[in-house]
C-alpha cells in the first residue's frame, strides 16, 4: 500500500546492532500500526573523528553507548 501526499505516516526506529565504531539502526514506516509496515530500512552510523583533512572511525564514547544499550534494551522487551 502506498503512501500519499496527505498520508501521515508513523516511523518506528528500532536498534538493530551496536558495534565499536558503528550503530545500525532499522526504520519501519506505517500508516496504520495495525496494518503491516509499508516499508522498511536500515542506516549505520558511524563515530568518527575529524582532524585536520582527514576522518577516522574511533570508538563509541562509553556514555553514548551506555545510552544507545539502554535504549536497545528498552525496546526490545517491547512488542
């Protein structure tokens, strides 16, 4: 089922896996939750550092992972 211009559309953002250097995140995009999601997608994330002209992968801070792992746990054990 497609979705229209006037359609509003609720977007779940689960955490779908957190490495050292990355987090993955998946989306699933409804226009009604009772229905089965229109669509789906994922995205990674990557914690980088910029110095001079260059970018480097670095790890996850430990708060920021504490957090993302909390919010993992949070929604897992929801249906």
């Amino acid at each position: 089922k497609p979705a229209r211009n006037d359609d509003v559309l609720i977007i779940r953002l689960s955490i779908k896996e957190i490495r050292t250097r990355s987090v993955r995140y998946g989306f699933q995009f409804f226009i009604d939750v009772e229905e089965p999601p229109i669509a789906t997608g994922s995205i990674a994330a990557v914690c980088v550092k910029f110095e001079d002209d260059s970018i480097a992968a670095v790890p996850i801070p430990d708060q920021i992972r504490a957090d993302l792992e909390a919010a993992q746990k949070s929604t897992s054990t929801k249906s």
